[in-house]
C-alpha cells in the first residue's frame, strides 16, 4: 500500500466582476512511513514560504484588480490600452511582494483626466505595510535594534536578513506618529466628573552617546490616573522638540483632564519634576511628596544629620499630608506606580547593564512606542502611518 501523501494548498481569487480562478501555492509530501511528530503538519520554514507566496499571489490579485478598474476613461468609459508595465515591492510582515502594476494609455478620446492609477497609487501608498511598521516598532521597543532584526528573521518571510536600521527607523517614524496623534489629540471628556487627576512622576538617568553635553541625560516618565480609566503611561527626554510637559499634558488630556480641574502630583520631592506637571497643567497644583522616600528619611534618622531631615522636609513641607488619613480612606500616598512605570519603560531597555548609549531622541522614541505598547495603545490606534 502507498505510503506516500500529498497536500496541495491552492487559493481561489474572486474578481469584482465575480470571475474566479483558482492558483496553486504550494505542495506539501509527507511519507507514512516511519513517520515522526517532526513530519506534524507544516513546519516554520514550509510555513514562511506558503505565507510568501500567498501574499505574494493576494497582493499581485489586489493591484490587478484595482488597475482594471482604473483602466476605464474617466469620460467615456472606455477601456484604455496597455501602454507599459513597471514594478513595485512593498514590505509586508509576510514577506516581499513585487507587484506588477500596468500603466494605461491616454484614451482615444482625448480624454485629459489624469493618467496615472487611482486606485492603485492609493493601494500602493508607501514602501512597507503599516502592519510590518508597527510590529517593528514594538520589537524595537522591547529589544535592542539587532535582537529585533534577528528575532523578525526566525518567523518572517524575507529574501534578505532584516536590518536593525530598518528597525530603527520604522520605530522612528511609529514614535513620531504616535506622538504627533497624543499631542493633536482633543481633550477626552472625562466621565469622572470633578474627582482629580493624579500625576504619578519620576525621574531616571540614562547615559548618553559620546560627544552629547553629559555623560547622562534624565528622562520624566510616570502614569496619569483618572477614575473609571486605565492608566495611562508617559514618557519623554530632554532637549528635543516636544517638551516633556506636552508629553505629560497629552496624556492627562487623554485621560480626561480639562484646564481648572484639580490635578494631585506624587513624586520624592524633585522640584523639576514638579516643574515638568506645572507647565503641563498651566495652574497650580497639589503636591503629595511621596510617604516611602519621607519614611526612609524617618528611618535612618539616627544616621542622618537631623539637619539634612530638616531641610528635607522644610522644602517640601507643603507637600506632607496625613498620609495615615489619606492611606485610611483608601487615596495615594506613594509615587510608587511612577516607579512601576519606569519599570516597565526604562529598565529592561535602557538601564546600565545593557551598556546602550542613547540619543536624547532615539531614546525619546523608543520612550513613545514603549508607553504605547504597555497601555495597550499601540494596537488600537488607527495610525495612518502610510501617510
Ligand atoms: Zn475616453
């Protein structure tokens, strides 16, 4: 008895005059014969080509389709001559098409509507899908710029090995759009009524690329807590076009904050974090000076001049509260979620073990995908990042 078996896996393509043809992918073989769990069903790489050449077929399908419908005259519908063909490839998270794309001659009637392809040129827009975009993006955000590259060569289709300046570019241009959205974004009504915004800031220190002014920069991040929302976390370094307080009044807008509502700060008491919630919000604002880094103060009392404790807490003695009442009633009395949020955003990115140097803008950058990414953003944003 034949032990042998195949499995053809082809794709049918209905037209938009309900035409349909029927294409064939690809061709598995399995023998019966001695067969093992690693004979199981497509493998990753039979996988990655069928992926290729399915994409590869659907988007050379699309293109066609959307060239016949340019191909009628826009005056007198007649259906124009094939004048040339060229080429196109776009990059997409199933691999690299190259599309034909017919180009049509100017009609017999004169006609002087325009000759290019409409439907495909809006097809077409662009050089790599905004899908690809956004899972390069977020790798880059999570990984070092090589270890995307290789991690985007182990499950996606490609000709050649990704790069890791692609990668770096593309999470450039994410960032970008993502920040540019946050920062146009309209006030969000907040369904909270009068309850306050908390601002929830800290600081962190990353070393800076050779030749920057310093050895280190500081970048602000933390979350913006409003009732009945998730929060919301931000980011943003120095000395780059958009300040860290518009970073920071992006996201309270985001979460609902409009100007003369009250807005609560926690954070150990720096005054330029302080300062960063203070232009963000344009008003004056409650500062909570966080109760763990005032305890450790209280802690090592014994150890510490009792004149550093006192200049401690004469600075920021506006910002000392009843905690124990705070605490009772179930409202912050810590900064700590600002500190959960460079957690996620800074550590396992950019912290000292990892030896990475950073420009104030390319670690801006990798800042915006990171909060976009953790908040959950970067998913259910409809960025148009084909324009
Ligand atoms: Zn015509």
């Amino acid at each position: 008895m034949a032990s042998h078996l195949k499995m053809i896996i082809s794709v049918e393509l209905v037209g938009i005059d309900g035409v349909s043809q029927r294409c064939e992918i690809a061709k598995v073989d399995r023998s019966l014969d001695g067969a093992r769990l690693n004979n199981f069903g497509l493998s990753l790489e039979e996988a990655k080509d069928i992926q290729r050449r399915l994409q590869q077929e659907l988007t050379q399908f699309q293109t066609d389709q959307a060239a016949q419908r340019d191909r009628k005259c826009q005056d007198c519908n007649r259906r124009r001559s094939v004048h040339d063909s060229r080429y196109r490839t776009i990059h997409s998270l199933f691999g690299s098409c190259h599309v034909r794309v017919p180009r049509w001659c100017r009609c017999a009637c004169g006609s002087t509507a325009r000759l290019g392809t409409g439907c495909v040129e809006t097809l077409l827009n662009g050089r790599a899908t905004p899908e690809l975009e956004r899972i390069q993006a977020e790798l880059g955000s999570r990984l070092s710029f090589r270890e995307a590259a290789r991690v985007l060569d182990i499950f996606v289709p490609a000709t050649r090995p990704h790069n890791h300046r692609t990668v770096s570019n593309r999470l450039g241009k994410v960032a970008d759009q993502i920040e540019k959205w946050d920062v146009a974004g309209p006030y969000r009504i907040s369904r909270a009524g009068k309850s306050p915004v908390s601002v929830f800031i800290d600081g962190a220190y990353i070393r800076a690329v050779p030749g920057y002014q310093s050895r280190h920069f500081e970048i602000a991040m933390g979350r913006v807590v409003a009732q009945g929302r998730a929060p919301r976390q931000f980011a943003g370094a120095p000395n780059i076009a958009t300040g860290k307080h518009d970073i920071v009044r992006a996201a309270m807008r985001a979460q609902g904050w409009l100007p003369g509502r009250d807005v609560t700060v926690f954070s150990d008491g720096e005054v330029g974090l302080q300062s960063i919630v203070l232009s963000a919000t344009r008003q004056p604002v409650t500062h909570i000076l966080d109760w763990f880094h005032l305890s450790m103060r209280l802690r090592h009392i014994e150890q510490a001049l009792i004149n550093n404790l006192g200049t401690y807490l004469g600075q920021n003695a506006a910002s000392i509260v009843n905690y124990c009442r705070r605490y009772w009633s179930g409202q912050p009395i810590s900064s700590s979620p600002a500190e959960s949020a460079a957690n996620s955003l800074v550590n396992a990115r950019m912290n000292k073990k990892r030896q990475m140097r950073w420009t104030p803008i390319g670690a801006h950058r990798v800042l915006q995908v990171r909060a976009a990414v953790a908040d959950g953003r970067l998913k259910q944003a409809k960025l148009d990042l084909a324009a």
